[in-house]
C-alpha cells in the first residue's frame, strides 16, 4: 500500500460501468494485465518496452475505421503486411499491407498504419505482423462500446462525496461514507455581510473532483456541462442504460440521476444572500492517502469568483432545460435551477472580473482563469436557450470566441455546441449560418490534422500537456459536432481515432482506461484507490496521460520516455500523468456513446 507516499500538493490542473457489480469486477481482471500493488516501489521503474502493434484493445463498432500501427523496422520482408487473426481458432481472416514508414514527431518515433477498416465481422480477434509479438485482443462487436460507456459514468459513483458504497452497488470496492460536508466553515476569502468568517454552512454531497478529496465549481462546470450535452444529444442511449448505482430503478434515468448527486452539492455552493458562488469547497491542504471516512480535517467553502459564478449559471441553465421534462418526477426542480442560474448571472455582471487567489493558508487545487469572456458566453447561450430571452444573446454575441477544443479554462466552445444542437428553437435574432460555421470550421480543422498525421490522430505535439487524454477526447466531442451538422465522414472517423487512442492505440502501449484492455493503468493517482487495500483500481476511469513537460514527481524513478507523447508513468506517485479527474471522464462517457450511436451498422 502507498500509505508512505508523501502527500502530494498537485499544482493548478492544465485540463483538470456496468449494470451489474460483478461484470464491473470481471473488466477490471482482464487476462494479461499485472496484479502488482497500487504502490510505488522505491527505486524501481516500469521498462520503457512497449507492445509492438498498438491497437484499440477494446475494440471497434464493425462499420467503423480501425487502425493499428507497428514500428516502421518491422516486418523487414517485402511486401510489408499484417494479418488479423482468429483469437480463439488462429486462423487468418484478412490480410492487408502495411503503410509507408512516417515519423511521428510526439512519439519520436517512424511507424506504419494498418487499416482493416473494410473488415466488418464480429469477432475476438489479433493482429499478427511478422517479427513482432500479436497484439492484444479486441473484438469487432455492435455494442462494442456499451461496457466502457458504463463503467466511465459509473466512475462518478465511486468518487462520490457524503454517501457509503455499499457492497451490493460497489462490490470490492465498498467503503464507509466520507466527508459529509454539512459543516462546513465560510473562510475568510469568501465572508460577506450575512455569512462572516466562520458561519458554518451545509453543502453536502458531490463529487470528489480528482485523486484528492476536494470539490471545486470550475471544474464540475465543464463536467456536468458533459454529461448533460451527452443526454440531450443521445437521450435514448441513457434511457435504457442500468448502472447499479443506489438510485437505479427510480423514475429517472441512471445518468440524471448522478448528474443530479453533483448538482445538489452545487446549488448549495451558491450564497442565497446575493446569487455569488463560492469557488471551491476544500480542505486548508490535500488530505493524505487515506480513505476517505478517515480524512477528518476542517472543511471550507472559499471564495466567490466570477468563473466559478459564470459556470453555476450555465450548468443551471442547462440543467433547468433537462429537468424541465421530469417536472413530475423533480417538482419545482426546474424553476429551481432557472431562478439560480438568472441569480448567479445577476452577481456575475454587478462583479465581472473576480479572479481566484489563492488564500495564503489554502494549498489545495486553484482553478484559477483570468480569461473571463468564454464563461460569460457559455452562461450567456445557456439561459439564452433555455428562456429564448434575446437579452441573453446579445450578451453572448458580445462576448463570442471562435470555437475551439474545449477544457475547464476554456469553455467558449461549449456555447457553439449548446447554440447548433438547438438551432431549430432559437429566436429569429440568432445567426444559424455563422453557428453552423464556427463547428464545422473548428471540426475540419480537426479532420485534416487527423488526415495528415502520421498516427492518425488530430493531437498534435503542444496537446500533450497535463490531461492530454482528455484533449484527445475533446478533440472527438468537437468532431462529433460537426459530424452531426454535415455527415462528413472525416470527422466521424477522426473521432474514432481518439477513441482508438485512449483505448490502447497509443504509443505507450497502454489503454489509458482502468479495467479495460490487456494492458491498463494499475496504480492511478486517486487516494481511495491508493488506500483501500484492492489490488485492482476502480474501473472506468481515464488517467491523465503523457505530457510534453519533465516531470519529476516520481524521484527517484525515471519516466521511461521523454517524448510527448510517451512520457507517463503507471505509478501512483505520478500525479501529473496518472491522476484521474471528473472532467477527463466526461468526454470519455460523451464520445464512446457518440461513437455507439452514431456510427453506421451499430446497434443500440
């Protein structure tokens, strides 16, 4: 157990299952993969060898692009082919050539593709090149995406504040609730009239927002955000979805309903006495690796800023739009949301420029963003879509920015997103061209990275900062717009290809998804995992991934590469490369039902 591992203060973040307990336990103990303890060794480090073929060990929708690469010295016959393989029989069952050799430049390395796209019968299968070791197995299945779409939402369960896990919901990984957060101090960054230094406040539940035990607005915005796009967009998909969270059963759907256990935490982050948010709610420092019933220090909601207020106006826009549709079952809810949302607005203009500082005395996560005109747009297109108040869309028009690659310090994109799914139902004042433009400006650039890289995958050196795998999923999100706008092919598969890289077509050899794939992440930096005595990590969550910056938080091991897109380490101490975080898991729960969705010939 990693219970020696100092506590790791984790700078300001850069970019932050299924329906039964025993299939979650079985993805989890996939053939092949180590049982070495969550711990971290001293003096011992992983070996820089990596599975020749890197394929998506997971597996592939059969109408979709499927991809594989191998290095480009192997094989040294000619012609240059691979085989996929029958995992159970061996037999050969197609055959095709292998690429021109190319250099990647983030993996510092020359590779070939392999494309059996036009291989569509359902199976377990390998890929067999000459010289190399097979590849590990993946199947070609209609629901192919199904079991990982479930475990990635059902992760949110098991980082849920204020409730017990209980065996029957959360199998070996049940433990006794934690920080019930319904005392919790005001600090003195964030006292006012009604509420002064040291009022004690309720604001329980939510979700723990990392590998540490703290709970910040900034960063649930962009995740909840997710997942709610996720339901208005494929609704029928999450309709039929069973969990096996406590509340499965109950006249929501299973997503709305966790969407709703971080919700509540949020509307009580709001200061019913002016319509401000407090910023974070937190300990003075990070907790240790321990579970989190025994964390037992002081608790305090810190700070109003405006982002924070921003981002609680939109997701209560947005949810308040959601909800309307379960008034039966939520009476109120929505009128609820909506009156907090204009609230939270309200402060936001009568204080437009309220940047986090951090408190002297405060050492946890920051969130901070001096850059303020994405939030007032995204709040801004959120209530105007939910009240058609062209009030509202003259305040997004003023503060618009081009749609990019969305992430916690940049939301402007999500207002385009939230503007095109809703274009029909905007008021005569609203440009839908120049809505149309901006997605499909943004998702062919995309495209045409994905199309001319040699890994074809859109991410491009510079993405390779802290979270990289969730910009690689982002980049997806935002394909999958312009995807849904114009049906352009190019885009749809790019997506699978980041999909594919999370998955395990990655140039570390790993899928970056806990549970899933013959090689996956076994000690990711999250301190349930770390402290409750489990060899297998939770499954379903996505860690960081590699980073272009040097690292050294593991001293003293080494990371086994220093190039972009290989310097990560499957260690617990590697905070900057194998966190796990609740936006990093958004997209990942986004994309994957996208793709099982939308892609031709799959099947709900």
């Amino acid at each position: 157990m990693p219970m020696s591992i100092p506590v790791l203060n984790t700078p300001v973040r850069h970019a932050a299952a299924l329906a039964l307990v025993f299939v979650l336990q079985a993805c989890a103990q996939a053939p092949g993969t180590s049982s070495s303890p969550a711990a971290t060794t001293p003096g011992s480090a992983p070996g820089a060898a990596t599975p020749a073929i890197q394929v998506n060990q997971v597996g592939f929708l059969p109408g979709a692009a499927k991809w594989a690469v191998v290095p480009a010295a192997v094989p040294t016959v000619v012609p240059a082919e691979f085989a996929l393989i029958d995992a159970a029989s061996g037999r050969e069952v197609f055959r095709g050539p292998l690429a021109a050799a190319a250099h990647w430049e983030p993996a510092q390395e020359a590779l070939r593709l392999a494309d059996f796209s036009g291989f569509r019968i359902a199976g377990e299968y390998r890929l067999r090149v000459e010289g190399l070791p097979e590849s590990a197995r993946f199947v070609i299945d209609a629901r192919a995406y199904e079991r990982v779409n479930a475990a990635a939402l059902r992760a949110f369960f098991f980082n849920r504040a204020g409730i017990e896990l209980k065996p029957e919901h959360a199998g070996p990984w049940a433990r006794p609730a934690g920080h019930p957060d319904t005392r919790v101090l005001v600090h003195a960054s964030a006292a006012g009239p009604v509420r002064p230094a040291g009022t004690v406040i309720s604001a329980p539940k939510g979700w723990y927002d990392a590998g540490d035990y703290n709970k910040y607005i900034v960063n649930s915005g962009i995740t909840m955000y997710t997942l709610l796009a996720a339901w208005e967009h494929f609704p029928a998909h999450f309709e039929r979805q069973r969990l096996d969270i406590p509340e499965s059963g109950d006249a929501l759907p299973d997503l709305l309903d966790e969407v709703l256990w971080n919700l509540e935490w949020m509307l009580a982050m709001q200061d019913p006495a002016d319509g401000g948010v407090y910023h974070k709610l937190t300990d003075k420092g990070f907790d240790g690796v321990v579970m989190p019933h025994q964390a037992r220090n002081e608790r305090y909601v810190v700070m109003k800023t405006t982002a924070a207020t921003l981002d609680f106006a939109a997701v209560a826009a947005q949810a308040s739009r959601v909800f309307a549709a379960f008034e039966a079952q939520r009476p109120g809810l929505s009128a609820r949301l909506l009156a907090a949302a204009k609230a939270a607005w309200g402060w936001a203009h009568a204080h437009p420029a309220v940047v986090y500082q951090q408190p002297a005395d405060i050492h946890t996560g920051g969130y901070d963003d001096s850059k303020l005109g994405d939030e007032f747009a995204w709040a801004a297109a959120e209530l105007y879509v939910t009240t058609r108040d062209d009030a509202y869309l003259a305040a997004l028009k003023a503060r618009a920015q081009p749609a990019g690659v969305p992430g916690w310090g940049d939301v402007g994109s999500l207002a385009w997103i939230t503007l095109a799914h809703h274009r029909e139902r905007l008021t005569p004042a609203a440009d839908r061209a120049e809505i149309a433009r901006q997605i499909t400006a943004q998702a062919g650039k995309l495209a045409a990275q994905w199309q001319a890289s040699p890994y074809r995958v859109a991410m491009q050196r510079d993405d390779f900062y802290w979270g990289s795998n969730a910009v690689a999923l982002n980049q997806a999100l935002m394909l999958v717009q312009g995807y849904r706008l114009n049906g352009d092919r190019r885009q749809l598969d790019a997506a699978q290809a980041a999909l594919d890289f999370v998955l395990g077509r990655h140039p570390t050899g790993y899928s970056m998804v806990t549970g899933f794939g013959e090689r996956a992440p076994r000690e990711p930096h999250h301190r349930p995992s770390g402290a409750d005595g489990v060899t297998d990590p939770v499954p379903g969550f996505i860690v960081g991934g590699p980073r272009h910056e040097t690292s050294d938080d593991c001293r003293p091991l080494a990371y086994p590469s220093k190039a972009a897109a290989k310097a990560w380490l499957d260690r617990f101490c590697s905070y900057t490369t194998n966190e796990v975080a609740i936006n990093w898991n958004a997209p990942l729960v986004y994309v994957s039902a996208a793709l099982q969705v939308l892609t031709p010939g799959a099947r709900p």
